[in-house]
C-alpha cells in the first residue's frame, strides 16, 4: 500500500532581520483541492519549518530565497532533507510572490462554503465568494510573508490555467502547535516511518508495526498520525477510547474491519476523480469533460485520472457496506452499554444509581467512538439516499457482477431499441456458427451446449471481430468443403481459424448497432457520472470516518498481537511526571521475538520528575541497550500522543509539545568540522528549541566528559572465563569499569590486541581511581591518620601526570614517563 499524505506542494518566503528570521509557509494538497498557509518566527536552524514540512511532506516546493547565501544553503539543503524525492526548493522571480493580485485570484480559485450552493446557484455566489475572500485575507493582513507563499504557489502551479480547480478550492490555517514538533533525527532516531527499501508492513518501524489497516486509505492516515501526534488531550483520550474499546470487544472490532472494510476502495483517489470531474464539468469544455470520463465496459487501472461506472459500482458496494457497518456496530454498542452488557461477570462494584464501573466506561468509550466516528458517518450515508438512487437506476449490476460496467437498457428507450438490434445481431452470428457445425459433423458435436465442448467455437478477434475455430485434427474437413464458402484466415499450432460470407455481413451489421450503442451509452455514462461527480465532498468525509475507524482498528490489533503487553498510557494534566513501568522498546522487542532471543527483552522503569529527575544520564558498556533505553521513552511518547496502547506494564506521560533526538555523531571532515563541534551545534538546536514541555534524547553527546554521578546498564563479568553477559537493567549509578575489551572479544578481534586492550584499560582505571582519591583527598573526605603524607604523594603524582600529557614530542613524552614511572608505581601500589 502507498504511504504518503497526496499531492501536496509548498511555496517559501523566508526573511532575515537582525531581530531574527520569519518564515511564510504555503501548502496545496492537489488531490483535496487544498490551501494552507502559516507564517511563523524561527530560530537560526529552522526548526519549525523543519517540523511543519516533514507534517506536510511536499513533493515539490518552490521559494523566495534569502539573499544570505549561508542562509540559503542551509534552508535549500533541510527542504531536500524531508522532501519524499530529496528535491530541492526551485527559485522563482519576485514578481510571482506580489500579493498585488491575490483577492482576485483567490476569488477565481475559492469554493463557496456547501451552506451557500443555494445562493450560488441563484446568483449570489459571487458576492459571497468575494466576502469569503476578503475575510479570509483580513485574516493574514499581518502575515504577509504568508500571503506571499501563497501568491508565488498559485503562481508555481499555474492553478489559474487549470479549470478543474476554479471556484473548487478550500483555504485553510498550517496550526504548528496543534501537533507534536518532530525534528528529522526524531524521525530518523525513532523509526517512524520506514526507510528506501524496507515494507511498509515489516516492524521495522513504528508504521511497519501498527500497520494493520484493512484499506489503503487507512494505511494513508496512519502515516499522517504518525507525523503528527495531537497534543489536545481530549482529542488523545477519544483515540484511546475508542483503541481500548476495540481490545476489550474483539469481536467488534474483527466485525469492523474484516468483515465490513474488504469492499472500501481507494476513497481518496476516488474522491479527487470526483473533484477533478465537477470542476470540469462547471467550468470546463465538452472536450475536457470527455477526457475525464472512461466509458470503457471493463476495468480500468487504479492509477487513472479519468472516472468510469466501475469507480460508481465501487463506490455503491462501499456505502452499502459502511451503513451496514454503522447498523451492526451500534447494534453492538447497544448490547455492550445495557445492564449486564460487555464481556464482565455481573460482579462489578455497583454504584448508588446501580451502575458499575465498568458499565460506565463502556458509555464512555462508546460516546468517544460516535463521536469521533459513527455519528458523523451516520449523518453523511443519510445524505447519500440521492447517490444510491442514482447508481441503482442507472448501473446494470447483473452485468457488473460479470466484469461489464454499462448502463441499464431501460434508462433510455432509444438505448434499449438499439440494445436489442445488438442482441439480435449477436444471436444471428450463434446460429451461422451452429448451421456451420451441423453441416461438419464433427465428432458427434450436436448437442453440446458449453463453449468449450463445441467442436465449431466462435472466436473474438481484433481485426474480424468474429471467428470460427476448428482444432488441427478436423482442419482438412473444413478446408475440403469449398463450395461452402468457408474462407481461412489463419493456422495456428493447434487451431484453424475461418470465416463465411454469411458470417461477414452478420459481423458488419453487428458492429454498426454496437457502434450506434456505445454511442448512446457513452453519453448516458458521462451525464450519469457527472452527476455523480457533485458528490465529491461526501465522499470525501466517508474517506475521513473509514479511514479513522481502520487506523482505531489496527492500532487495537496491534496491541493485542504485539510481542508483549500493551496497555493504555494516562496523562499527567500537570506535566510534572514521567512513569513508565515495564517499558519495552517495540521495534526491538519484535526483532528479538522473530530471532533466536526469543522472550529475552528485558524491560526496565523510566521514571522522571519535573522537581526531582528532570534530567538523567545512562552510562554502561556498548552494546548493553543504552541507546535502546532512552529511545524507547521517546517511542512511547510519540505512541501515546498518537492515540495507541504503548509497550509497558504502566504508563503515565505529560503531554510533550515536541520531541528532539540527536542520536549518533561522525566527523564531517571535508566540510572542515569534527565530531565535538558537530555535537555542539547540534546540541545548541535543541536548546534554542525546546520549551519546558519538551521530551529530549541525546546519545553520546560530549563522550570525552565523565565523572558525573548518574544511571547506568548493567553488566556481568564471569572472571573465570572472562566472557561478558548483557543483564540489559537499569540501575541508579554509575558504571565502574569499561567493557571495550569484551565486546571487542566478541567482535572477535585478534587476541593480542584484545590483550593489550585490556592492559592499557587497568591502567587508565588505576589512574582515574588515583584521580578519584586525589578528589577526595583535598576535599578532605576519607582522610586518616597518615593523610598528609597520602595527599603530598597524590599531588606529586598529579604534577607529574600534568607533565607527562603536557609534551608535544614523542621522545619527551618516554623520557618523562621513564622519569616519573617509580612515583606511579609506588601510588598505584
């Protein structure tokens, strides 16, 4: 299935001051006929525009560069970043982002609310639709960098040559705060969406994992809930809702999505070929309209912008099913929301009114599904009755049901006179092929019924339309009867295919009333789905409530399927704490359970407090699940906000407004800088990012900086064998000794080198525990009786230790560790 949001393209006005940078930011979804636009301050990295772009996911986008060309690489170079192509921004002349003729091109491109087709319709849209306009600018008057965008992206797409866009689009507002800010290396770090190559069903990433969508239009959301997790948090708790209602009542959801979401097409596409169909036919010529409709009878390929009946039956088969979904799934609300209802055991805690608890819960997450789903859907079928009263007076579903898509004989009297003239024909050419049988006598054929056990077989052809067949046994019989008429056509390897004189005139006066018939039933198709074609917008809020229910639907399937326990996360309203219990890294744990380890995830807690815990360090040996540890707080995070059951036995969040990663470091060394300062920069774009609301994962950041009393994964080390165990728990502390030497063992390293690894790591211990002692010493904590002498030699050590690290030359380094090598041996001692 697709992955993506649409045909979605961006329009840029960045403007650089010296009170800092202002960005105007401009969407047209193509297919929803769509407008959004933001304007908004930004920091020196950019990273509110970095997160509305990888929300909005252009594939192409054009801009008003900044005159700084350090500016415009790094903003030229974080579009190509999150663009699905890695495209860059295209430059475009300033006068296509004048705003001078806005009004009037906004008044060409708008749509009248649904409200006002009435008034439009007797003549006042017009005045409406200049009212919409002026409201809407009024609106932006102090964005005009966001007005800019918008001018220089109608301008781009040359939306004011293209009719099927007049008076058909919305204008809307990008609300960056209403969403989760994710930066790229969130998304990178976390795995949300799958890499080039990887399936989009595989858990191998966080949409791999939750993919259990029934439809591609389900797949389609879940994509765009994943980019951007809600921070509303009754919005989230009617997700949850509607999720832990589902896990409780399997029956219900497996109701849902395997019996009534097998027959829900692509409603998105569909939905804009509708779109595109009505614009067309309100502003467009005979021609365009044309070009739009396929009245071809057999199916057509999924990707095709043109409309025909099969896309009709489609969408009647989807609306039948989706109001018995709606009817059942009530049903089924019904019985679990009555007393005694649901899958309890009639032992629940009563309340004075004699409502139990879990009784109460059921109302509320059924409440949370009609509203966030069936009520609307409700609503949208009952003003559909015209749409199906269309579909069944005009489609012939005895022939649908066979491969072919026409109209009914009966809708026209003039179609049903030339229909017949089509069959009498057709049965015409049946009889020459039976007289032409009867007179071979091949092998006893008389009788036979069936296609295949004719001797003589009418067979289709391009270029004759119609001919006889006779296999290769019985070819010279047929070629023996000249008088007859019979004219070859072609031998094949194992059939021998002719024609009559007869046969030919009846194929001529067959093919004219086929003519005269797929004519008349070509301008019954296009009117038929003209009509149809107003019924865009309802299509497109069916397309909204399936596509929310099968997402509900497979995050509940996930949960239950998961190789662990998922539960429903709470939230702290105060944002004050951080408490997961039992947390498991999802992607990690799937991998293991698939492998040879299996069952061996080890969860451990995560606990953290605004007051007491803000801040927490992991230290312990590569390869002992650090990375995985901080990683899957986050993935627990971005899960909960999305609306899905998160893996850990316990789960209570604050509800975060962005979540930054800045996983891993390389140097860059052609681009002049290293490791240490590529960390730094990065570091800084989090600070100047994140508020107190922020969730923040930082991995190896300042690698060289230790010391700091913190948390660390354990470690166990069998000393006879000296092999390592991964105990993969996280306990207060630090971590007292390193493990390079081990996990080089098992990369298998040579074991010299593993030897003397391990050599130069007591050493450098040794030295940090003199270090340590020195520490401690002048601060006068583990002194005894002979200290004064304990510290005079530390300090001796540490002149030396600052004298030896201190030469620049290779000899002066040996010398002075030969000199100074008693004194070390003598306080290691």
């Amino acid at each position: 299935m697709e992955i993506g949001t649409g045909d979605v393209h961006a329009s840029l006005v960045i403007k650089v001051q010296a009170s800092g940078r202002s960005v105007g930011l401009a969407s047209f979804d193509a297919d929803a006929k769509k407008f959004l636009v933001s304007q908004f301050a930004d920091n020196e990295h950019y990273s509110t525009l970095e997160s509305a772009l990888l929300q909005i996911r252009p594939k192409t986008s054009v801009w008003q560069s900044p005159e700084d060309p350090i500016e415009r690489k790094k903003v030229r170079n974080l579009v190509a970043s999150v663009s699905p192509d890695e495209s860059t921004p295209q430059d475009a002349k300033k006068q296509s982002f004048q705003v001078d003729s806005l009004e009037q091109d906004l008044q060409r491109l708008l749509s009248l609310p649904s409200s006002g087709a009435s008034e439009a319709d007797s003549g006042g849209g017009n005045d409406r639709r200049a009212v919409l306009v002026r409201a809407s600018l009024l609106q932006m008057e102090d964005r005009p960098l966001a007005k800019a965008a918008l001018s220089g992206l109608i301008d781009f797409l040359r939306l004011l040559h293209d009719e099927s866009s007049f008076e058909q689009c919305e204008l809307g507002t990008i609300k960056v705060s209403k969403h989760v800010m994710l930066d790229r290396a969130a998304h990178s770090a976390l795995s949300v969406m799958p890499r080039k190559g990887e399936s989009g069903r595989a858990p191998t990433s966080l949409y791999g994992l939750l993919n259990k969508c029934r439809t591609a239009i389900g797949s389609r959301r879940l994509a765009t809930w994943l980019r951007q997790p809600l921070v509303d948090v009754t919005e989230i708790e009617r997700r949850l809702d509607c999720v832990e209602l589902f896990v409780r009542n399997d029956f219900l959801r497996q109701s849902i999505q395997s019996d009534h979401m097998r027959k829900v097409p692509d409603l998105d596409r569909l939905a804009s070929k509708l779109h595109r169909l009505a614009a067309v036919g309100e502003h467009g010529s005979k021609g365009s309209v044309e070009a739009l409709v396929d009245t071809g009878e057999g199916s057509s390929s999924s990707g095709s912008r043109s409309c025909n009946l099969e896309d009709l039956a489609k969408l009647y088969d989807c609306l039948v099913e989706a109001e018995g979904l709606v009817e059942s799934a009530k049903e089924a609300l019904r019985e679990l929301t009555e007393p005694g209802g649901g899958d309890g055991d009639g032992d629940e805690d009563m309340t004075p009114g004699g409502e139990g608890e879990e009784t109460r819960e059921v109302k509320r997450q059924a409440e949370s599904l009609n509203s966030l789903v069936l009520t609307g859907l409700e609503r949208t079928l009952s003003s559909a009755q015209k749409l199906f009263q269309l579909v069944e007076h005009v489609l012939d579903f005895d022939e649908a049901r066979r491969g072919r898509y026409v109209i009914k004989r009966t809708m026209s009297e003039e179609l049903s006179q030339v229909g017949e003239a089509v069959d009498r024909a057709r049965e015409a050419i049946d009889e020459e092929r039976n007289r032409v049988e009867d007179y071979l006598c091949l092998d006893g054929a008389r009788g036979r019924k069936s296609e295949e056990a004719q001797a003589v077989r009418l067979v289709k052809d391009t270029v004759h339309t119609f001919l006889l067949r006779v296999t290769k046994k019985d070819q010279a019989k047929v070629q023996n009867e000249k008088k007859q008429g019979f004219q070859q056509i072609k031998i094949n390897k194992g059939e021998y295919l002719f024609t009559t004189g007869k046969l030919k005139n009846l194929v001529s006066d067959f093919k004219a009333a086929e003519r005269e018939y797929n004519s008349l039933q070509k301008t019954l198709v296009q009117k038929a789905l003209s009509v149809a074609a107003t019924y865009w917008p309802l299509v497109e809020e069916v397309s909204v409530s399936l596509s929310t229910l099968d997402v509900l639907g497979a995050f509940a399937l996930a949960a239950c399927t998961g190789a662990g326990e998922f539960v429903r996360p709470s939230f702290d309203k105060e944002r004050k704490t951080l408490r997961l219990l039992g947390c498991r890294h999802p992607l990690v744990e799937m991998t293991a359970a698939a492998g040879e380890k299996s069952g061996n995830f080890i969860a451990n807690d995560v606990v953290m407090d605004r007051e007491s815990s803000r801040l927490q360090i992991i230290t312990g040996p590569n390869m002992g699940g650090k990375s995985t540890y901080i990683r899957q707080t986050a993935v627990v995070a971005l899960l909960a906000q999305t609306g899905s059951f998160v893996p850990c036995a316990e789960a209570t969040l604050p509800v975060f407004d962005q979540i930054l990663c800045r996983v891993g470091a390389s140097d860059v060394q052609l681009k002049g800088v290293s490791t240490f300062l590529n960390e730094m920069v990065e570091a800084s774009c989090i600070l100047k990012s994140a508020s107190e609301n922020s969730l923040v994962i930082v991995d190896e950041l300042g690698r060289e900086i230790v010391g700091v009393k913190n948390r660390f994964v354990t470690a166990a080390v069998s000393p006879s064998k000296r092999s390592l165990t991964f105990l993969y728990e996280v306990k207060d502390g630090s971590a007292d000794q390193s493990y390079g030497a081990h996990v080089a063992e098992m990369a298998r390293m040579p074991p010299v080198v593993i030897e003397e690894a391990r050599r130069k790591s007591a050493e450098l211990e040794e030295v940090e525990r003199v270090h340590l002692r020195m520490q401690q010493e002048s601060t006068g904590e583990g002194q005894t009786g002979d200290a004064e002498e304990e510290v005079s030699r530390l300090k001796r050590l540490g002149s030396a230790l600052e004298e030896i690290f201190q030469a620049d030359q290779y000899e002066d380094f040996t010398s002075l560790c030969k000199r100074h090598r008693p004194l070390i041996e003598e306080v290691c001692s």
